[in-house]
C-alpha cells in the first residue's frame, strides 16, 4: 500500500547524508501503485547514488517493491526481481540458492530497480550482460513498457532509463543466470584467485577487495565511485602517455582507451584535499566524503575543481557517476 509522509528529512534516506529535507514522500510496495502517481515527481530507490545538495520541494516516490521470483529450466535460472529488493541481498540470495552469476558485482550499494539505470559494474561484469528485461511504467504515456536488453541501450554506466530520468519508473528486473557457468577473472585483483574458485569464494573475494578499498556509508558518508572512468581516443591516450607513460588504462573494443579516473586523481595528489565539509577520501581518490557537516555547495565546489584539476594536467574532461540533485532538477557539472 502507498504511504504517503510530508516534511521528511533527506539525511537518512541518501548515503551521502547531506541535512536537507524532502516536502513529501510517496513509498510504493505494489507495482501497480505506480499507475497513481501523477505530476512531476523524482524516483528514489536506496539513494546510494544520489546526493541531494539543498531541500527538495517535488514529491519523492520510493520504489520499495521486495519479492523474488525464481523459475528454473533447463539451461538456467529466469528470476524475477522487485525493484526495491537491495542489490547485495539479491547477490547472496541467489548463491546461496546455488544460482552463480552476480559475484562480481557484490557489495555494489543500491537497489534493484537502479541497477539497470545506471548499468552497474564492477570487476569485468556489468549488470546488463545478465538483465533479459526490465519493466518499466512510462510516465509520460502513461503505460506499461517491457524493455528487452537491447532496447534498454546498456552502455558504460549508462542507459535508456538515465538518459530519460523523468520518464520511465522501474518496476521489476529480470535476470537469466546460466547454468554453465564460468568464473570471470580476468579483471585486476581477481587476477589472483585460483581459477577453480567457486562463485561463493569470488564474491568473497570481492567483498574483501571493496572493504579495503572503499569506506563504508555507514560508517563514513559517501556515494561510491564520484566520478565516471573517462573513455578517450588513441591520440589523447597517446598525448597523456608522453607526460605520464604510468597511467592507469584499459584498451575498449571500440579502439578507444578507457582511463582510471581515480589514478588521474591520485597523480595529483589530491587526496585528502577539502572544500568546506566535503573532501576526498584519503585512501580512495574516486571517493568523495562527508567529512565534517558538508553542504551542498561543498560537494559542487570540491567536484568541479577536481574536474577542472584534471581537464588541465591531462586534457580529459571528468563526468560526475552520481546523480546530484537540485531543487529544480539534475546539476551538470
């Protein structure tokens, strides 16, 4: 049943835990409460990739749609996701059913239904490879969609649900696991681990590799990964390689070069590094924190010098991977 909350603070319901507040809130547990909503609203799911830089007067609807709907055949698992179901819970979940496919992707924050909206990835997967479809509700139309995963157009971080943020509410998810499985290790860290490692012991592995990595929302406030890995083409990557012939790159199949936008970061020694409340983590240069009663305007400011930092020493230009919230919409860097 939808309920429905006025004058709620904003702190607790984003990772990043800026101190604004909402005007009001709808919280949806039924797919087909969507159908109600009317106007101009903003979608929430776990809001671990979100940050809400000043009080937010347009209603917030929460997707807080839990089930998990499993049917097996022959040569896989069909599952059926709520988008309000949290991400790491559906990874446990579906190895402990003996159900391998997602251990990559462990320990990602958020939910579900966000998921495919911003393609999640982590260590040489992305959600997108294993999504067959997502339902969605068009707000516009005012009609219920099936996208397959070739119309959901998944790239790097990207997809039709994020380029069109106000047009479509996600309302389950649903993946296909093979049974012939095989372990993806080829990324950095994962190099390492015995090629017959089970799926439990990879997200494992995972596990530990992001704990020490990145610090924990609860812990200390952030929203993950701040910005994207910038893709650049060969004769950037080659102008960069003369002043820097260490940096941190990945060759893409399109002949263009992804780089590590955490490393051009780091080689500026911008760890650490301040602006009002926010900074940037100490042992994680893509991470940016709450370090001491950040504002809104804190945020921006620390994001948009270290975008201009980088534009300058090595000619690429930094996306921000957050979705950072103003009063009257999306804030471009």
């Amino acid at each position: 049943m939808t309920t429905h909350q006025t004058a709620i603070s904003l702190k607790p319901l984003h990772s990043f835990q800026l101190p604004y507040s909402a005007a009001e809130i709808f919280t949806i547990t039924e797919a087909d409460e969507v159908t109600e909503l009317k106007g101009d609203y903003l979608v929430l799911g776990e809001g671990s990739n979100t940050i809400f830089t000043c009080d937010f007067s347009r209603p917030i609807v929460r997707i807080a749609i839990d089930s998990i709907k499993v049917e097996e055949s022959d040569d896989g698992f069909h599952l059926c996701v709520g988008a309000g179901v949290n991400w790491h819970r559906l990874v446990l979940h579906t190895l402990e059913q003996n159900m391998p496919g997602l251990e990559n992707l462990a320990l990602i924050p958020g939910s579900v239904g966000a998921a495919p909206v911003q393609n999640i990835g982590a260590y040489g997967v992305e959600v997108g490879e294993l999504i067959s479809s997502v339902t969605a509700w068009d707000r516009e139309e005012r009609k219920w969609c099936e996208f397959t995963r070739q119309q959901c157009e998944f790239a790097y971080r990207d997809s039709i649900f994020k380029r069109h943020p106000k047009k479509f509410v996600i309302t389950d998810v649903r993946f296909f696991l093979p049974k012939a499985w095989r372990p993806r290790l080829s990324y950095g860290a994962l190099a390492d681990i015995d090629k017959n490692a089970s799926a439990y012991e990879i997200m494992s592995a995972v596990v530990a590799i992001r704990n020490s990595k990145l610090p924990n929302p609860a812990q200390i406030p952030n929203a993950g990964s701040f910005f994207k890995n910038p893709e650049v083409t060969p004769k950037v990557f080659n102008d960069i390689v003369q002043h820097h012939p260490d940096v941190a790159h990945y060759p893409l199949e399109n002949g263009n070069i992804k780089l590590a936008a955490g490393w051009l970061i780091d080689k500026l020694g911008l760890k650490g590094f301040q602006c009002g409340g926010a900074a940037i983590h100490r042992k994680q240069a893509l991470v940016l924190i709450n370090n001491d009663g950040a504002q809104g305007s804190d945020v921006l400011e620390l994001a948009r010098y270290v975008r201009r930092r980088v534009a300058k020493e090595f000619g690429v230009l930094i996306e921000a991977e957050v979705r950072l919230m103003g009063n009257d919409g999306l804030i471009e860097l």
